[in-house]
C-alpha cells in the first residue's frame, strides 16, 4: 500500500521546469524514482492503454494500476484488461467499484447513464477514484493533446489538487501510438476492429467516424466530452 500520510504537497511548477521537456519512459523513470510508493497509473484499459501500460510495466512492474470498474463496461474491456495484466505481468492491479449502497440510492434500476450521465460518471467514476488516490502523491494519466477538446493544452504535468497529475504521452500523435503497438507486440483492444476508436461505458459509446475526433464516440448527441475525473479532484456530482 502507498504511504498513507507526506510531509508536503508536490510542486507540479517546479517538477514540470525540470521534467515538463520530457515524455514517454524518459519521463516516467525520474517519476516513479520522485514518488517511489506514492504513485499510480489510472487506465481504462481502453483502445490506446497498453502503450502506456507496457511502459510502466517495464519500469516497474509493482507500480499500482487503478482502473474504474464502472460495472458498465463492455465485456470486451474487461477481458483485455485481464489479457494486458497477464501479458505485461503487472503485480498490482486495482479494480475501483462503486460504492453499493450508493448505487442502490442513486441509480437501483441503472439507468442513471440516460437520465443524467453527469452524475452517473460521478458515481461510478469520479467518486471512487477520489477515494483510492487519497493515498497518493502523484498519477500517470494516458490523456493526449490529440484528442481535441480540452485536451489540446494538456500539460505533460499538471497540478491537482494535493497531487501532481502526469500525461507522459501528451504531445504523443495517433500514429506514434500506432507504430508503438507494433514495435511492442501489444494486442489491439478487441473493439477497434469495429470502429471504436475511444472505448468507455458500453451505453454511453458508439464507434467513431474515422475523419472525427478520436472521442467523438463518447457521449454522442450530448453536451459532453469528460467524464469529470479531470476537471477537479474534489468534484463529485453528488
């Protein structure tokens, strides 16, 4: 388990002078030396996470992966996910569930996702995310500036809140990603042969069209983009 308690909250300005001009492993390496038992790796186990997964994994195979087991996920998620885990060897995977008497107040019949996705990333993400980074002083996040929407300012290192929150593959491109697959040897997620081009919660994702954004299959038809668990660590929706 992580030191549950330091003596101060890290200066992301600082670590970003001096590591912010790096990505890939040549930045993960002095992190996870800077946070030795206080960092994690957050992952969807999505359609780019196993280039991300397999550079930790050569790192530092006890490195914590904490993944949001929305209980809304396609079964194709979870089997990759347990396919990467066994591939790459990773000793310290966390699977985040909601709280249950949360859901049961909040979404019995679960379909808060229709009515007000908002609040139903707030339960099954936002909020049991929250909890388990208590612990931590820094985390990995696989979010690139490619993605569009918010995301094309995206720091390599950011703060957030008593955290430093950090994008390795920021100013990675689509088709790094690509040719990082192959040199790898990782296995696709099983949903990009049908057009997932970004993969969350089974009801709330559609294949992309190849000429939009790579998210534009998150959310369709709505005035969304985010499922929340990067706009503020002490935001909610509850």
């Amino acid at each position: 388990m992580p030191e549950a308690a330091h003596t101060h909250e890290p200066d992301a300005a600082a670590l970003a002078a001096r590591f912010g001009h790096l990505a890939g492993e040549a930045l993960l390496r002095p992190m996870l030396d800077e946070f030795r038992g206080r960092i994690c790796l957050v992952s969807s186990f999505g359609a780019e996470a196993a280039v991300l997964l397999h550079m930790v994994a050569g790192l530092d195979r006890d490195t914590p992966v904490l993944f949001l087991d929305t209980q809304k996920h396609f079964p194709e998620t979870l089997a990759y996910r347990d396919t990467l885990v066994a591939q790459l060897g990773l000793n310290d995977v966390r699977s985040l569930a909601p709280d249950a008497d949360a859901v049961k107040a909040r979404d019995p019949d679960g379909t808060l996702w229709s009515r007000n996705p908002d609040a139903c990333c707030a339960l099954r993400k936002v909020v049991p995310l929250n909890r388990a980074l208590s612990g931590f002083s820094a985390w990995i996040s696989g979010r690139k500036r490619f993605h569009g929407g918010e995301r094309r300012a995206l720091p390599v290192i950011e703060p957030d809140g008593p955290r430093v929150k950090l994008n390795p593959l920021a100013t990675w491109s689509s088709e790094q990603i690509g040719c990082e697959f192959e040199t790898r040897g990782l296995p696709p997620h099983p949903l990009t042969a049908q057009g997932y081009r970004s993969i969350g919660c089974a009801p709330c994702t559609v294949p992309g069209a190849p000429a939009a954004d790579p998210r534009a299959g998150r959310w369709a038809g709505l005035d969304k983009t985010e499922c929340g668990i990067h706009e503020s660590w002490m935001s909610s929706g509850l």
